[in-house]
C-alpha cells in the first residue's frame, strides 16, 4: 500500500505559498505558507505541516485503540483522540521536539487501568507512532 499527496510552493519562504493535494482528494489545493506555519496560532490563514502530522497521528492512534480496544472484548462508542506537536526554534532551526496524544473514551466494561494499558498499547503499536518515535510522544487516557 502506498499513498501521496503533492505540495506545490511558489515564491520566497517568507512571503511565498504552497497548495497542497491529497490523493484522496480530501485538501484539494489547501493553503500553507510561512505566515500559517508560525504566526498564525488560531490555523485561520491555512494549514501547515505540523497539523497535518497531529491530524495523522490522532487519527492513526485512534484506530489503533480500537483495535486494542475490541480484541479485548470492548468495543469503543467513541474515542476522541487528539495530537498536539510540538515546533521549537533551536540553534540549527525548527525541529519538532515532542508530541502529547490524549485520548477520552466511552467504552462500555472496561476500567480505567485497563483503558489505558491498551491505550499504552496503541501508541506503541500505531505506525505513526513508530514512524514518529524520534521524539518523546506522550499520552494521557481517560474514560468519560
């Protein structure tokens, strides 16, 4: 299995802008620039490479915890899962330096430590994850 998206910049760093497509069609021509990536906090001018990596790694620890979750007995009604990636600036430039996951839960039988041993589970199993591991990724877990 493969999948791409195609991102197209055009003009300087500072004051140029990028489009970017997904195969699936779901951004078609979506915005990015510099000003989206650090100075707009509220995501208003457009997306930006660190959203899209929390939107990917949410929704791929997601899955993963249902999984986790189901095999075990406990299908989930919902989980809503949410990335936070962190950018700093350092002396040789931008780096992401951690990711924080937090995950609330409605799932019927299950308790809490048991919730979040397989949420532990998903995180480790999850391919973003793994893929993301050069960095800290925590994770807090709770049942609603």
């Amino acid at each position: 299995m493969e999948r791409s998206s195609t991102a197209v910049w055009r003009g300087a760093g500072t004051d140029g802008i990028g489009r970017l497509t997904t195969q699936s069609g779901a951004f078609h021509d979506q915005p990015y620039s510099s000003h989206s990536r650090f100075a707009s906090e509220d995501g208003k001018a457009g997306t930006n490479p660190e959203e899209l990596i929390a939107a990917a790694h949410a929704g791929c620890f997601a899955m993963a915890l249902s999984y986790q979750l189901s095999g075990a007995g406990h299908p989930p009604e919902e989980l809503r899962a949410k990335a936070h990636v962190k950018l700093e600036k350092g002396a040789d430039g931008f780096s992401i330096t951690g990711i924080r996951l937090e995950v609330e839960g409605h799932v019927p039988g299950i308790t809490a430590a048991a919730f979040e041993e397989l949420a532990q589970k998903a995180k480790a199993g999850c391919p973003v994850s793994r893929v993301l591991a050069s960095v800290p990724i925590t994770l807090a877990a709770k049942l609603a």
